[in-house]
C-alpha cells in the first residue's frame, strides 16, 4: 500500500438544507471538471477526468448511541479513465 495524505479535511455541523446545497454545489463543480477548497488561506484544487470510481457506504456503529453514516467517495488515477455505471434508486 502506499503512503496517504490528507489534503483537506471539514467536518461541520450543518442542516440537511445546507448540505444538499453544499452537495448541488459539488455536483456542478464535478460536472464542469474543477473544483477549489478553500480553508485558512490554504487551496486545493481538483481537477476531476470524464471517469472515476463512485464509492457510497452506509454505516451503523453501535456504541452509547446508534450512531449512523453516509459516506460518497470519488477515486481516481490522474491519466487513467474507467467505464462502469451505478443507479441511484
């Protein structure tokens, strides 16, 4: 396995209104092919291809309190393009 590294990492309470904004908004940004993160005067800047790999998990973790998780991942290999297609129901 090789090494990781985090470039940019946000966790903030927010509504589900704000997060399905934040989600419309990163939804353009793929689809144009760019997107920037910004935070404490630091950029990142994504450059998404035409093909990536859609990874979306549901978790449960029993602890004091059930608690539950909705991750979405996009991966890829700059240079590579993938063909594969998921439905959302």
């Amino acid at each position: 396995m090789g090494i990781e590294t985090v470039l940019f990492k946000s966790e903030e309470k927010k509504s589900a209104k704000e997060i399905a904004d934040i989600l419309r908004q990163i939804a353009d940004k793929i689809e144009s092919g760019s997107m920037t993160l910004m935070q404490n005067g630091n950029e990142t800047i994504l450059d998404f291809p035409q093909n990536m790999i859609l990874e979306m998990k549901v978790e449960e973790e029993q602890g004091r309190k059930l608690k539950k998780s909705f991750e979405i991942e996009l991966e890829w290999t700059p240079g590579e393009t993938r063909k594969g297609s998921a439905t959302i129901l």
